[in-house]
C-alpha cells in the first residue's frame, strides 16, 4: 500500500479539524454551562467610555482630578 505525501497531509489535516471542532464544542458547552449572560448597565458603559475618552486630554493639558 503506498500512500503518497498528499494524502497523508490530507489525513492529518482532517484530524486536525475534528480535534479543534470537538474543542471548540467543549468550550462552547462550558460558556453555556454558567447560565445567562447579563449585560452590563448602560450607565457604567457611559462612564467608562467618558472616563477614558476624556482621561487623555485632561492629561494633556495639566488638569488634575
């Protein structure tokens, strides 16, 4: 039986697909595992991006907080 370099690539490839889809399945099921996912408040998303956005130029131009 002689198996040429093509094929073995080929062999070795689709078990290297079927081990990341059964990874990827398994990580799946342990995300879904926690329960449900909640979002965050908006106010504290707001804040945040304030707080960032505006953290800069306040340094930028000698402000403190």
């Amino acid at each position: 039986m002689n198996i040429d370099r093509s094929k073995v690539i080929a062999i070795i490839t689709g078990i290297f697909s079927l081990l990341l889809g059964i990874l990827y399945l398994g990580l799946v099921q342990i995300l879904d595992f926690r329960g449900e996912m909640i979002p965050a408040p908006v106010e504290m998303l707001l804040s945040a991006f304030l707080y960032h956005a505006l953290l800069p130029a306040a340094i930028a131009f000698g402000y403190s907080y």
